[in-house]
C-alpha cells in the first residue's frame, strides 16, 4: 500500500496497526487527497449558467418553435388542397 514517500502513504503492517482515531484521520485525509484529484465536473447540458448557454438554449426553443408553426402551416394548407 505504499505507494508514494508522503504523509498519506503507509505499509500494509502500519494500516493494520493504525488505532480507530489514527484510522480515521489518515481516511479523511485520503478522502480529501481523492476529492481535490478528482476532475471537476462541467456541469450538465441542461445547466443554463452562462449566458451562452442561455443563448443557445432559447435559439433552440426559438427555432423548434418556428419549426412547429411551420409544419402546422404545411400541413393545413395540404388539406384545404
């Protein structure tokens, strides 16, 4: 279990020697190490929080919103034909 020489690095005989409070505070502190690793994350397609974003999602709207006009128009317009 020693992977690198630094603080949050122990031998498999020192892990299994660690008291429940050593145990403990040697987790938090690999629990922080993973959470500071860990990528960040991007967020999600649907998280409008940037005005581009913003933007994009309302020409999207704005554009099947046409679209939608639009077909009801063609379609009517076959009917009365």
């Amino acid at each position: 279990m020693n992977v690198k020489n630094d603080n949050s690095s122990v031998s498999t005989e020192e892990f299994a020697a660690l008291d429940d409070a050593a145990l403990l505070s040697w987790r938090a502190e690999a629990r922080a190490e993973l959470e500071r690793l860990a990528p960040q994350k991007r967020g999600g397609l649907l998280e409008l929080n940037t005005p581009f974003r913003q933007a994009m999602a309302a020409g999207v709207g704005g554009f099947a919103l046409l679209a939608g006009v639009g077909l009801l128009f063609v379609r009517n317009r076959r009917k009365e034909q």
